[in-house]
C-alpha cells in the first residue's frame, strides 16, 4: 500500500490525514501548533509524521503541506500571520531535511479548493474556483482536479486585487490599508472580517460578521447597508474571477460560506459586472469546508509525485 500524509498547518492546531491509493482517509491526528517558536514547529511536524509512520507500520512515500500564508519564491522564506514562528523561515527546505522525504508545499486555501475538487462540492466539474471568505480573502483554481498554482504559487490571490476606484466612489469607501503592503485590497472589504470593518466605518459597533448578518435580518439600517455595499464588491470581485478564469463553479469556504443568503444574492450581484450573456456559475458551499485542508495537502502529494508537476511548475516542491 502507498500512502500520502496531508497536513494542514493551522493557528492552533496542525492536523495531519493519511490517505491511501484510492484518496481515501485512513488515519487522522492533530497536534497543538507551537506558534511562536519555529524550532519546536520543525519539532512538532516531524514528532507527528514519526508518530503516524509508527502507528500505521509503513511511512508515507508523500507527503503535502498547506503553510498558511505565501512564500518568496526568491528567497524560500514564508510569510505567515497565523503562525508568526514561519514568517523568514525557509520552512520547506527545513521540513524536507528533517522528513527527508518527497515534500509538496501548496497554502491553505489551495489545498481547500484541491479537496473540494475532488469528491466534494466541485465534483465533476471540468473546473472550479474556491473562494475562502474568513479572516482574509482567497482561493485556488483547478482544471480537472489539477491544481493551477502558478509560476509564483499565487494562483487564486484574488483578495489582494485593488477594488476600483469608481466602486470605492460609488459608496463613498475610502483605501483601506492592507497588512500585505498593498492598499485598496478586495479583502479589506469584502472578507469576513471586511464585512465587520465597513459596518463600523458606517457607524456600526459590533466586530464580527455573522453579528452584522444578523442585526441585517432584524432589520438595523446600517447592518444592512454594510451588507448591500459588501454585496455589490464582492459581486464585483468575483465577476472579475469569472471573467479571467472563467469556472464551470465557484465553492465558498471560511465563515462566510455559511451565511445561505449568499447563495441566494451574490448571482444577481456578479450579473452586471460580466458581459451580457455571460452566465454565472453556481455557486456552492464546501462539502469539506476548512476540515478539507490537511485532505487537499494530500491530495496535492499525491498528484505531484504521481505526475512529477514540480519539474514543471518549478518551486511547488520544497525548496
Ligand atoms: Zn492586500
């Protein structure tokens, strides 16, 4: 039997999933993420992979890694907010020496989309999207369960695109800041977190978004006027994914993907930013949602040593 490891490295918790030949989970542990000090991550990892290979008396050939955050491709250094320990480490080269095995680095959000890709929402769709609206805003794409991350391993960024300035008029929006550097970020606004700061740019108090849909359904006036401005960017920024990407579906995931009114709204708010006749694609939630992520990471070993796509797509394995 050939097995792949997954883990899905996340702010408090690192979960590690072993699947077999036919992408099913076989074995599943989590360990606490030791966040600040980079020493006792490499620890953490490495206990954990050692444990399972004893556990299930044969080592993973493979294994995949969804890092939080992105990497400088340049340089092999992570840039991470949930765990601040990987931000300058060349975390990969640091994990492929210590596993000394084949290692396949994807990002959180990528490995989410691989996983609904296969067997879950986006099953059987030539293509799909997977748009994460929690804290932060992003994705990753795929075409035939293949995952597309890129030259830069940024495919699916779309959260740092920069809202334009006729919409940021329209609502009278001024450019927020983005911790990326950047400014005028799409996730600024339309993020889970997003929702909550234009709601108190409004006037509004409170600091969470589910409180904000909420006070929108009981009828409180600048609720629902966050929420009618949150709607028509996000619509934009996703006709904008639409129209450069064009996938046959879209799968929300982070906290916002369980607000069902999205499902019902969002299609008549991409509309009118696509050419005429342009459809929109359905949208879905997550059948795996975040629990999907250490799955994907999997899932992504599996591909990349089964079609050696890291000689291709340089830099997707550990540098
Ligand atoms: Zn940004």
């Amino acid at each position: 039997m050939q097995l792949c490891y997954g883990l899905d490295i996340g702010g408090t918790k690192i979960e590690l999933v072993a699947c077999d030949e036919t992408l099913a989970v076989c074995h599943r542990r989590r360990v606490d993420t030791p966040t600040q000090d980079y020493a006792a991550f490499v620890q953490a990892v490495a206990a954990l992979v050692e444990a399972v290979d004893v556990e299930l008396g044969i080592a993973a050939h493979a294994i995949g890694i969804g890092l939080p955050g992105v990497v400088d491709r340049a340089s092999g250094c992570q840039l991470s907010a949930n765990v601040p320990a990987l931000t300058g480490q060349r975390v990969g080269h640091d994990l492929q020496q210590r596993l000394q095995r084949p290692l396949h680095i994807g990002n959180d959000l990528q490995c989410f989309a691989l996983s609904e890709a296969h067997g879950g929402a986006a099953e059987g769709y030539p293509s799909m999207f997977g748009v994460i609206l929690g804290t932060g805003a992003g994705g990753g794409y795929c075409v035939e369960g293949r995952l597309i991350s890129g030259a830069n391993g940024i495919a699916g960024e779309w959260g740092h695109w920069t809202v334009p300035a006729t919409l940021l008029a329209k609502h009278s929006l001024p450019i927020f800041d983005c911790a990326c550097g950047l400014r005028g970020c799409v996730e600024r606004y339309v993020s889970g977190s997003g929702l909550a700061f234009l709601h108190r740019h409004l006037g509004g108090e409170v600091s969470d978004a589910a409180t904000v849909i909420a006070l929108a359904q009981r009828g409180d006036d600048v609720a629902s006027r966050a929420l009618v401005i949150h709607r028509d960017l996000l619509g934009h920024a996703l006709a904008s994914v639409v129209m450069a990407l064009d996938p046959h579906v879209i799968v929300l995931g982070g906290g916002l993907s369980k607000c069902e009114a999205l499902y019902r709204e969002l299609p008549a708010a991409i509309a009118p930013y696509l050419f005429r006749g342009v459809r929109v694609p359905p949208l879905l939630p997550p059948k795996f949602g975040d629990a999907g992520g250490a799955r994907g990471a999997a899932l992504l070993a599996r591909q990349r040593s089964l079609y050696r796509l890291h000689s291709r797509e340089g830099g997707d394995t550990a540098p």
